[in-house]
C-alpha cells in the first residue's frame, strides 16, 4: 500500500525539523519507488536547509554515485569530510568513486585508511582488493580476499576464479564448497563446474 505508506511519511516529515531522519526516510521512500526526483529534491531542500545533518549528505553522494555522476559525488562528500575527516563511510564511498573513475591508486588509499579505523569492515577490504586488481596486484587482491572469503560470498566467488584464472582448481573448489554449505549460489556452482573441468 505504497499510498498509505507515502502518507504517513509525509506526515512524519512534517513533524520533525527539516535535518531528521523521518525526512531522510521519505527521500529514501520516492528513491526506492523509482522516483528519483522526488527523492532528489527533498534531499536538495535538506542540505540547503539543514547543512550539518551529514546522513542526507551521504545519500546525496551515493544518488550520485549510482547515477555515475562522479564529480557531483565528490563534492556531496566534501561537507562530510569537513565535519569528521575520517568518516568511514564516506571513505568507502569516496574509494568507490575512485575504483569507478579508474584511479584504483587513490582508491587504494581511501580502503587502507577505513581498514587502519575498522580492520574487520569486510566490504572495504572486497572493495580493496578490486582496487588491487585494477592496480595489477593480483597476489595482494588474493590476499585481502582470503580475509574475507569464507563470510562474504562476493569475495569467496571472485577468490575462486582468480584461483580458476591461474589454473590452480583446487583451493578453488575448497573455498566453493565452503560457500555452498552455507547457502545456495548460482554463480558458485557455474564455478565449481569450471574448476572440476580445469582438473580433468
């Protein structure tokens, strides 16, 4: 009942200061139906009206980031940083501008500063080893990989075709097994077929 839903958010909004997470709410609301306007605007009129509440920042950045709008991310993030330099988040945000931008070296450092915060933060360590992949560090990209890979099917599945990629199909195989005895994959089964044909 996206009608009902959209009221009471509205009604919600209106109760609370422009810079709240109800308003937020109703942005991420349109954004999630497809209304990108809709969501864009009432964001607009946060950080016009409401310039230290930094989450509808962040989602600013990510809209734009989505959108491939790089640059308009960048400086989304700008009164984040301004705010609190080492926003974990933002970071993660600002190195996944990088890696998209094709400036994996910059990228590189945005991930290495959230993991010297937050060593255990799994997706900036996947998306640290993407940066090393596009940088040509094929055994660092493997190494950050295996810190992950037995709790984060992302970083499991490209482990084992990196593993395929240089014809070694047996670590391969163990780290897919351990990902389907947890749960079904589509792409970890494709995988597995290709790695028990690459062993004959």
């Amino acid at each position: 009942d996206t009608t009902q839903a959209e009221r009471e958010y509205k009604a919600a909004a209106a109760l609370g200061p422009v810079g709240s997470v109800a308003r937020l709410k109703l942005a991420d609301f349109y954004l999630a139906l497809q209304k990108a306007d809709e969501g864009k605007r009432i964001l607009q009129e946060i950080t016009e009206q409401a310039k230290d509440f930094l989450p509808a920042w962040r989602r600013t950045a990510e809209v734009a980031f989505v959108e491939r709008r790089y640059d308009d991310a960048v400086k989304a993030l700008a009164p984040i940083f301004k705010k609190n330099p080492a926003d974990l988040e933002g970071r993660l945000l600002r190195g996944r501008i990088h890696l998209a931008g094709g400036e994996a070296t910059d990228a590189i450092q945005d991930f290495q500063r959230v993991l010297k915060v937050e060593p255990r933060f799994a997706p900036a360590r996947y998306n640290l080893a993407l940066a090393q992949l596009e940088a040509g560090n094929v055994q660092q990209a493997k190494v950050e990989l295996e810190n992950i890979a037995p709790n984060f099917p992302d970083a499991a599945l490209l482990l084992a075709d990196l593993h395929v990629r240089a014809g070694a199909p047996d670590p391969a195989i163990e780290i897919l097994q351990k990902l389907l005895a947890k749960q079904p994959n589509f792409q970890a089964y494709v995988l597995l077929g290709s790695a028990y044909l690459r062993k004959g």
